[in-house]
C-alpha cells in the first residue's frame, strides 16, 4: 500500500488482539490485491444499552483503489451475540465482504464478467446522470434500457458521454426504472451529429 494501515477505535479501548487480527486480514487482502492504494478500519461501539453490561462492536473498512470509489463494508455484531466475547466473526465478515467487491472490481478491470443468456445489442447512451451513478441507452424496437455505473463491463462510467456507443446485454428482469442493461461494453466509438 502506498499510505499506511490506518486502525482506530471509537467509544471503546484499543485491544492488540482485535488490532493484530486486522493486520493480518490486510496483509492477506494486499496479497491477492496488490493494487491497493490505502486502508482504513474504525472499531467502534455503536450504541450503548443501558439494561445491558454486554456492549455491541462495529467495524468500518474503507478500501483506496486507483480509479475506483472507496470500497467500503461495515457490519454490527451484538456482544451477546458473540460467543466466548470472541470479536474474530464480525471482522472476518467485514473483510470477506471487501474481498468480494476487491474480486468483482478485478473482474470487472479484466473483462471476466458473468455473461448472461441474453444476445448483444448496440445502442446509443441518450441520457447520463453522472452524479447519481446512471443513464439511459437507446436500443432498436425497445424503450430505452437503465444502466448503472456497475454496469459497465469494459472502460469507466467515467469515459461514457451522450451519443457513445455500446454494447448491451438486458438483464432478465426489470430495474428500479424499467428495462435495465446487466452489462454496458463502450466500442470506442461515437454517434454522428444528425
């Protein structure tokens, strides 16, 4: 990592076991994932009953990858819930969710996306909204289909504009805005002005 482990702990004493536990599950994540750029981990207690002595524990990971949003994973585990006041099953969970986006991120980078059942279409993107993370791509005899920055199969949310072409495949149910695109490819290319 280029920036240093940052571990804190918030409402709650610092304990070597929990913080060497975190190290090791870093140094593992920096083993498969050598693109990692920094690492932030807060522990935390986030609330306090008052009839109970026992005392949840939060964990907070944020992830720096070059090119990318933070990858981020939090997970609350209840102390009774804890068997033996063991604090090991909240942050392996935590750090395995970050393992699963840090995989589906390389996959994604690589071009090694599940490819679904559904034919390839070329379409034109008619409508971005960049700031909430979509838009909308026009496709023959269709309306036009929702796609999200997840998305994106090749290249970067980043690089499409209006009038880019790509290849779509639909995904086999509706989005939160109809018909939805379960992978966008860019080809490289531009419509031209009509």
């Amino acid at each position: 990592m280029e920036k240093p482990l940052q571990i804190a702990f918030k409402d709650t004493e610092s304990s070597e076991f929990i913080e060497n536990l975190i190290r090791q599950r870093v140094e593992r994540l920096e083993r498969f994932h050598r693109r990692i750029i920094g690492c932030r981990v807060v522990v935390e207690i986030p609330h306090r009953s008052p009839s109970s002595a026992k005392l949840p524990m939060g964990i907070t990971v944020e992830i720096e990858v070059p090119g990318r949003n933070k990858i981020v994973a939090k997970d609350i585990e209840d102390r009774h819930d804890m068997k033996n006041n063991n604090q090991t099953a909240v942050i392996n969970r935590v750090f395995d969710a970050v393992q699963r986006q840090l995989e589906d991120m390389t996959d994604i980078v690589r071009g090694d996306v599940k490819q679904h059942d559904g034919a390839l279409e070329t379409g034109v993107v008619v409508r971005l909204f960049p700031e909430q993370n979509y838009g909308f791509i026009e496709v023959k005899d269709s309306p036009d289909l929702y796609f999200t920055r997840n998305a994106m199969a090749n290249g970067d949310f980043d690089d499409v504009q209006v009038g880019t072409i790509v290849q779509v495949t639909r995904a086999t149910a509706e989005g939160p805005m109809g018909p939805q695109a379960s992978s966008v490819r860019l080809l490289n290319a531009r419509r031209s002005p009509t």
